[in-house]
C-alpha cells in the first residue's frame, strides 16, 4: 500500500484533525483517510437531477413554490 507524508500542516488543521480523530475514536492516519475518501471519492451530486427530484417531491405532496414572498414570510413569522 503506497504512503505518503505531509508536511507543513497547518498547526490549527493539525489540531482539528486530531480532535476529530479522538472524537471518531480513530488514529490520526485514520481520520486522514476518511476524510480524503469523503472528499475525493463521494458521488458527485447532478444538479439537474437534483432540482427534477425536488419538483418530482414537491408535486406528489402538493406543496407550494417556494416563493420570494413566501420565503420572506416564514422568516418574519412570528418576529416583533
């Protein structure tokens, strides 16, 4: 299996790593790991699907489009 070495790290990213390694109960090679497979490996959302898929959603529920108007009034509900 190939290794590979890091260097320069940022002491501030070093440091979240190695809390989230502790938080996930994994070694910092580990944690690494994940996360690169997270980042480069994860399946690439289609935004088009995605949009057809929310509409698809939003007709078989019957619920309204989501309007400026509307948006603007669910977020002033209930503020003075």
């Amino acid at each position: 299996m190939p290794t590979i070495t890091l260097k320069n790290i940022p002491e501030e990213l070093y440091e979240r790593l190695k809390e989230s390694a502790a938080d996930h109960r994994r070694s910092l090679n580990s944690e690494i790991i994940v996360r690169l497979e997270h980042a480069l490996l994860s399946a690439r959302i289609d935004p088009d699907a995605f949009l057809a898929g929310a509409d698809a959603r939003r007709k078989r529920l019957a619920l309204p489009s989501l309007t400026e108007r509307h948006l603007k009034a669910i977020k002033n509900a209930g503020r003075p």
